[in-house]
C-alpha cells in the first residue's frame, strides 16, 4: 500500500469540514425555511443597525445629522404600523434609495460581496493542504541530505593565496 491513498483520506478528512461551511455560506444559512415561514416582529436596534444615514454615510444607529433623526422616526413609525424587517427596509429603500442599506443586496453584481470572500478563503486553504506537506518532505530530504565535506586548497593555490595576502597589507 502507498502512501498516497493515504494522504488523499487524510486531506479530504480536513476538507470537509470547511466544504460544510462554504455549502452552507453559500445556501444562506440551514434554518432559512423556518424564518422565513414565520414573520417576526421587527427590532428597532436590528433595522438601525442595518440602515445607513442617506446624508452623513455612517450608521443609523450613531448617525447625528437631522436627517438621521428623521429616518429613525420613520422606522419607528412602521414598527408601530406592524411592519416586518424586511418590509420596513424595502420602504427605507424605496424613500431613500439603495443607498440607506449598510450591505449591498445580495442579488446581481453585488452578489459577488457575498460569494468571493468564502471562495478565496477555500482556495488560500486548499492551497495550504497542498503546498505545506510538499514544503515539509523538501525540507525533511533536505535534512537527511549529508552535508558535503569543506573542500581544502590545491597547496599551489594556498601557497599563491599567501602571497596575493601578503603583498596586499
């Protein structure tokens, strides 16, 4: 039996797990089906948290400016109309523009946000499986390599070397 079959079981066994992670990354989570079948009310400190001040650019949640004390005001008067979340960012959305939303919607070109990270944490990783081991059994061979001997001067050469020193100082 060769070590091969070997290494390739062991590097599936470490790929699984962070296989698990990307599936489950990319299909948006396991309990999806449960949320999304019962609409929960909306928190005000979630939906704040989530949104952007159209004028200042930082987050509603801190934002000063007026402008952000009356896109508060708006979001706590759909809470009080029974709005989900999702409704109340698709009216933020709708009164203020794509720009309110702190994340990017995970649709078209922006979807791309959400997919690269993962896919070039996976490579970085699987590159790593495959480089580091190669890396390890250069250097173990490099080890077990003997060291070659220290070569010694012809004494012609030694004698010549001498006088050019010599001369020299």
């Amino acid at each position: 039996m060769t070590r091969r079959p070997v290494a390739l079981r062991r590097w599936v066994a470490a790929a699984a797990p962070f296989v698990l992670a990307l599936t489950v990354a990319l299909s948006g989570g396991l309990p999806a089906a449960a949320a999304a079948a019962t609409p929960r009310r909306a928190s005000y400190n979630q939906i704040v948290n989530d949104l952007m001040c159209v004028v200042c650019h930082e987050p509603l949640a801190v934002a000063q400016s007026p402008e952000g004390f009356q896109e508060r005001q708006y979001i706590r008067t759909l809470i009080a109309q029974g709005e989900t979340r999702a409704q109340i960012e698709h009216d933020m959305v709708e009164s203020y523009g794509p720009a309110v939303l702190a994340l990017p919607p995970a649709h078209g070109f922006n979807l791309l946000v959400y997919i690269i990270p993962p896919v070039l944490l996976a490579l970085g990783v699987a590159t790593l499986m495959i480089t580091l081991p190669k890396w390890r059994r250069r250097a173990r061979l490099a080890a077990a390599q003997p060291t070659a001997a220290p070569r010694t001067l012809d004494p012609d050469d030694a004698q010549r070397l001498n006088e050019d020193l010599a001369r020299g100082a």
